[in-house]
C-alpha cells in the first residue's frame, strides 16, 4: 500500500474524531427521539445556518430561540416578530434579525396550519418520499436547497428515506481532501452510524479550510 493510500484510509477516522460532532448533537437536540419539539428546533436551526452569517452566531442564535421558549411551532407563533427580533439581535444575528424573525413567524404558522405543528405529519403526507419531503419543506419560508440540505442532512439516519446524503459543502471538502465524493462510496467506508459524523466533519472542514495536512500526524507529513 502506498504511502497517500495509507494516509487516505486514515483521514475518515481523523476527521470523525476531530471535527465530527453533528450541528444538532452541538445544540443538545437528540434527533432520534424524533418529537415534534426536536425536529421544530432542528429546523429553526437550520433556517438559521442557511443565511449568509457565520455558522457560529447561527449556532448562538438557535440555542437563543430554544433559551426563550419558542420550542415549539406553536410557541414560536405566539411570540411577537418584535419579541423574535429582539431575541435574534442580541444573539449576534443582527444583520438578518428582521426578516429572519419574520420567517421563524411564518415558518411556524404554516406548519401548524398544514401539520399541526408536527414534521412528523410532513413526512406522512409526503410518503416518505425523498423528493416531496424536500419541496414540502421548501415551502417553509426561508427554507431553500441550502436549508434543506442542513435539516436532512443531521436527520438522515432517523429518517431513513435520505440515506446516504452528503450536500454540496461536504463534497466539496471530500474533493480537497482527496476522499470519495459520493454519498453511497462515503457511506460504505465508514458505515452507517460514523457516516453523519464524517459528513458532519466535512462540512466543518470546508467551514474552516482545513486542509489535508492539517489531518495528519507531524511525522506522516514530513515522511518520504
């Protein structure tokens, strides 16, 4: 086996261990308990990551959402958009706090509107169906491909249907690192339950330019 083969075979393991914490596991959502509080504030969180803000005032200004209560798409439309722009601007998200909080407002008046407030009843009127589960989301507003690659991608081990998916930002980084670039090859090497973790570590990879020798060892990189 060659030297780049060996370091190649190495760099999953690495990236998990480093940089392979889910963005919902970092925010204490358990996405396997799979309630209609966990998948809301999952998907505030990723309304939130999918503007152009700095992955981590989005992480601050999720985690401000949850502190004030709105867990819940029922919560949420019960607070003010002057309440919700309070909260979002003294969390940091200040350069999108108005639109953004009438978003979350909207966002969770149509949910319990169209499913009681539940994404569980989303993906039943969807079929599970990768396909009509992504568009039904999209209806969510400030919910884009962007957005919607952040919610399945952390979920796609309790919803199963997505599996293996890796977005855009993760292929990127694979491509980089000298890894495979598709799901399906990614997933088999790693296995099903690292194979968040790994898609996990990618995209914070490619969030803050890492870079293959960052990866290895002193040693392995100065090696012949």
């Amino acid at each position: 086996m060659t030297k780049d083969a060996t370091e190649t075979d190495r760099l999953p393991d690495r990236l998990i261990d480093r940089h392979g914490t889910p963005f919902s596991a970092e925010l204490g959502l358990d996405l396997t308990r799979n309630t209609p509080s966990v998948l809301f504030r999952w998907l505030c969180a990723a309304l939130l990551m999918s503007a152009r803000i700095s992955h981590d005032a989005a992480m601050k200004a999720a985690r401000a959402l949850t502190d004030a209560g709105w867990t819940t798409a029922e919560h949420m439309a019960e607070a003010s958009w002057e309440e919700r722009v309070e909260v979002l601007n003294t969390s940091g998200y200040a350069r999108f706090d108005e639109s953004t909080a009438r978003m979350l407002g909207e966002t969770a008046r149509l949910l319990l509107e169209d499913y009681d407030g539940d994404l569980r009843k989303l993906r039943a009127a969807s079929d599970r169906d990768p396909d009509r589960e992504r568009e039904a989301l999209k209806a969510c507003k400030g919910i884009g491909d962007v957005g919607a690659d952040i919610f399945f991608r952390d979920l796609q081990t309790v919803w199963s249907e997505h599996y293996p998916f890796m977005d855009g930002t993760a292929r990127r980084a694979a491509r980089r690192l000298q890894l495979p670039e598709t799901a399906e090859a990614l997933a088999e090497r790693v296995g099903r339950a690292r194979f968040v973790p790994l898609v996990t570590a990618l995209v914070q990879a490619e969030l803050d330019g890492i870079e293959r020798a960052d990866l290895l060892d002193p040693a392995e990189s100065e090696a012949p």
